[in-house]
C-alpha cells in the first residue's frame, strides 16, 4: 500500500484578495489545520472536526509592521480567513 496523503483546502477569492489587501506587506499565507474534537448540537458523542485557516505571513520579526503588537498564535487577534475541507467549495 502506497503511503500517500493529499489535503485541498478551499478559499473563497474574495475573501483571500482581501486579506491581501489589508496586509500588503505579507510575503504570504500561511495555512493551518487543526482538528478538534466536538460535540455537534444534539449529538449523543463527539467526534473530530478540522478547522482550516489563513493568515498572513508578516515576516520573521514576529510583529505587525507599525505596532509592537507580536504574532502570538492564529487565532491571537489577527486577521484570518476560514477554509473549507471539501473542495471545491464549502458544504457549512
């Protein structure tokens, strides 16, 4: 058995050229998945959920250009964007 994996993560575009946007001094994205487990509302058992997102690369020194605010974690108060795990678009 061959040992192979392939992950697709969908964007919307309008959602990425804005992130773009707001942050033109990014020199990328950078995408996180993280999967968490979850109890669904009205579920008897939880199961895992990926949740998938974007970010902007701001660089190595860690900050925000113009603050001193630092970078501390994807959901520490930065912008991002949520993905979709089913290609080619979201089924949420």
């Amino acid at each position: 058995m061959p040992h192979e994996c392939r992950i697709e993560f969908y964007f919307k575009a309008e959602e990425m050229a804005k992130l773009l946007a707001d942050n033109p001094t990014a020199k990328g994205i950078i995408i996180s998945q993280q999967i968490v487990r979850e109890k669904p509302k009205g579920a008897d058992h939880y199961v895992n959920v990926t949740r998938i997102k974007a970010r902007p690369d701001l660089g190595e020194n860690g900050q925000n250009p113009g603050t001193t605010e630092l970078r501390t974690s994807v959901t520490g108060g930065e912008e991002t964007i949520n993905g979709c795990p089913y290609p080619p678009g979201c089924t949420e």
